[in-house]
C-alpha cells in the first residue's frame, strides 16, 4: 500500500513529501530517514521505483511504503537507550533507522523467519556502515537480526521498551504481542486493517489509539516439527558494552566536540556557511493507483478532482517555471557534505588500525 504523498527524485525529496504530508513531523526522525537512502535497500534491477510512496516486495524481500514506516518511527517515540524489536525484520531498513536514534547504549533485535532475507539485510547494514558518511554523524545501535518465526519467541526472553511487527497479527495474538513489551512501553503494529499503537501503562493495564488503516500480509503461523515441539526463537543476549568500545564512543564523542567548536569558532569570525541548495518547487499532488491482476501490477496515475478546473492554469503554469528555468543560469550540484569527523580520525597520529576502529568500530 502507500500513494499518500508524492514521488521523489532522490531520497531527500521523498523526505520533503513525506513532512509536507505530515507523515514525518519529528526531527529526529526526519534525521534518520534522511540519514539511509531507501534506494540502498532496493535490488539495482527496481531503484527506479525507491522514491515512490509505494511498498516493495520481490521474493521474500519486502519494504513497507515510505508513509507507513514513517508513521511507525513516529508512533514508537524512540529515545537514546532504549530496547527495540522488530518482529519481522526483514532488509534492515527500519531498523538501522531506529539503530541511529537510540544511540551506542540502546538494545536493537530483530527476528526474521526467512534466512537468505537476514543475509540480505545483513549485507545492506554493512554496506551501510562502509560507505554511508551519515554513519559518522551518529553512535549507531547496530541491530542483530535471528531466524525463526516470531510467534514462538522464547517465553524467558527479556521484555522491551519498544516493540514492532511489520506483518498483520491476527486477534488471537494481540495478548502474545503484549506480553514482550516492558511497562511504559510502546508496540505498534497492524491489528484487524488498522495500524494501532498499545501502550503498556501498567503490569495490566493498556491504553490503545488507532494510527491509520491499513492492508498488511498476516504473520505466518508456525510449523511445528513431526514431534509436536515449536520451535523456539532465542533472542541475543542484551550485552555490557566492553572498555574498548566505551573508549571509542567517548573519543569520538570528544572529536565531536572539537568539530563543533571549531565549527562556531569559524562562524564567529564571519565566515557564512555555504547557501544550501535550493529544491524546485513542488508541483500538486496526484493520486497513484496500484491494481493487481493474475499476480501481475499496473500503475495508474488518476488526476485529482481539481485537476479538470485548473487544467489550463496548470499547463500555464508549468510553461512559465520551464521558461524562468531556462532563463536563469544553470546550476551546480551541490558538492557532497565534508565528513569532518573522517577527516579528523584520519589525521590523527595513530596506528592505521586504530582510525579504523574509530571509525568502523568492529573488525572487518
């Protein structure tokens, strides 16, 4: 599902739609979705359609559409340090964006009941951290992604703050669901055609709001095996962080700092920073129509009911942008942003190894 908001040409311009609509109304999620271009996600064959409010799916390899997600970012009310599951994980893509928000002492799980779908998106996550600068402007909570089949999660796992599932839990479930969530906590998940957001308020008590209705796949139901015994899903062990990561985080954080004042230091002396690069205009909005038929998809732009009145204002319109853009000189792509943190690890005097550790924090 999706079609709420308009295409874009890159990431950032899905992102502007996405606030536009009032999809995206945080900053700090509007950081992470910013932070990890949706594209990265897509098998190169369909990156044509990654800015597009749609859903996804080629084999087992699915994303929800950009106005779900960002519906779901916003319900989950993330913060540093805190635990989240994502029942049904898939490409990784949800979850490096929470991964972002909750920072190096925050807990990031996810449970996926199809393997070559983890390999993916454990290919993804570390695509992601090799070559996307975004990594650098946050301490990342990786996630950790296990097989199996969400509905047989061990019963003596930990409880969490947050809680997501991104498959349809039928009503036989909803109890189940509830019982991994901590006290205080969130789960958000797709409940009868709605998107709904559970809050737990107390050991047995629940406070319930309806986000928006929706079409989700139902969660597969589990498979028992020949002698009648689940499966069990066992979760990874909640970690204390060792010496040497916490001396990583805090000499980055230091690094930061310096950055920072540097940063102010240059704006003092009236240095102004570089104008950003403006965005065209955004033209009005037009409805997307997805019809499925014998397994096979067709796309249908509709026009919206204005569009018959306004027309001709319309096409005057757009004959007058053209003509004002062909007038003004023709402008420079904007250099990609200096990653002033990689700079400075890099010049560093330490071993070669070490920057690396500062910068990647984990062998590779």
């Amino acid at each position: 599902m999706g079609g709420a908001v308009s295409a874009g040409e890159d990431n950032d311009e899905l992102i502007d739609n996405l606030k536009e609509a009032r999809y995206i109304r945080t900053e700090l999620v509007e950081q992470a979705f910013r932070a990890i271009d949706r594209a990265d996600y897509y098998l190169e064959e369909f990156k044509d359609n990654a800015y597009k409010d749609l859903a996804w799916k080629h084999g087992n390899i699915h994303l929800s559409a950009p106005c779900i997600y960002s519906e779901v970012m916003e319900a989950l009310d993330l913060q540093p340090g805190l635990s989240f599951l994502n029942l049904g994980s898939g490409t990784g893509y949800l979850s490096s964006m929470v991964g972002l928000i909750l920072g190096p002492f925050g807990v990031n799980h996810g449970v996926e009941l199809h393997s070559d779908v983890i390999e993916y998106a454990k290919q993804k996550l570390d695509f992601f951290i090799k070559t996307n600068d975004s990594f650098d402007k946050f301490e990342f909570c990786e996630p950790s992604f296990v097989i199996g089949n969400c509905l047989e999660i061990s019963p003596d796992c930990t409880q969490y703050d947050r809680v997501y599932c991104g498959a349809g839990v039928q009503k036989e479930h909803e109890d189940y669901m509830k019982s991994l969530l901590k006290v205080g906590g969130i789960l958000v998940m797709p409940l009868e055609e709605k998107l709904i957001k559970i809050t737990r308020i107390g050991p047995s008590a629940w406070e319930t709001k309806k986000i928006l209705a929706v079409s989700f796949a139902p969660l597969i139901q589990p498979n028992h095996t020949d002698s009648g015994k689940s499966r069990l899903v066992h979760l990874p062990p909640v970690a204390v962080r060792s010496l040497q990561d916490l001396a990583r985080i805090a000499i980055r954080g230091t690094i930061k700092k310096i950055i920072h004042q540097e940063a102010l230091g240059r704006a003092g002396d009236g240095l102004k920073s570089p104008p950003r690069f403006k965005r065209r205009r955004l033209r009005r909005r037009r409805m997307e129509t997805i019809v499925f038929l014998d397994k096979k998809v067709f796309a249908n732009r509709i026009s919206s009911p204005f569009d018959d009145n306004n027309n001709c204002e319309d096409m005057e319109e757009e004959r007058l942008e053209e003509e004002e853009e062909e007038s003004k000189p023709s402008e420079l792509k904007p250099e990609p942003p200096i990653n002033f943190l990689r700079e400075k690890v890099l010049s560093l005097p330490l071993p070669d190894p070490l920057k690396y550790y500062l910068l990647y924090y984990r062998e590779k």
